[in-house]
C-alpha cells in the first residue's frame, strides 16, 4: 500500500482464480471452469477511528476459460470498521 496523503491509501495487487469445469452426473458442463488473472488497483481511505471506506477493482489481464465465457473488468466499494 502507497500513502498518498495522511488519510488516504493507493494499493494495487493481482488477483487470481482457477475454476474446473463444473459437474453433473458425473460429466463436464459445458461453458463453465477457466483461469482468470486480473490487476486489481483500489484506494482506501482513513476516516476515523476504525473505519475505513474502499474502493476497488479488477482488470482481467489473462483469461483461459473453457467454452463460450467473458470476464469483464469489475468495481466494488465497501466500508469497514476495525474494531481492535
């Protein structure tokens, strides 16, 4: 994490995730299961005592997913409080 200002945060990581194929009966489903690799930058700022407010997302960089799939890029904003 890079400290931009006093209160405010900048991170950026790499996310990951592999699925197999889903199953039914024993067979393979189709369109479903793959790799995905995704940068994902967020900011985070402080904004009293233990709460936090977040806002992220995640740009597919590598996908490898099995039959017709898509991976769009995602944003998400959140709260947090740190109680300890």
């Amino acid at each position: 994490m890079i400290r931009l200002a006093s209160q405010l945060f900048l991170d950026l990581g790499l996310d990951g995730r592999h699925g197999a194929p889903d199953t039914q009966h024993d067979l393979a489903v189709a369109n479903t299961g793959g790799t995905v690799l995704a940068l994902a930058p967020g900011i985070r700022c402080h904004l009293a005592g233990g709460l936090w407010l977040e806002v992220a997302g995640q740009l597919p960089v590598y996908t490898h997913l099995f039959g017709l799939q898509s991976v769009e890029p995602t944003a998400a904003a959140g709260a947090e409080y740190l109680a300890f």
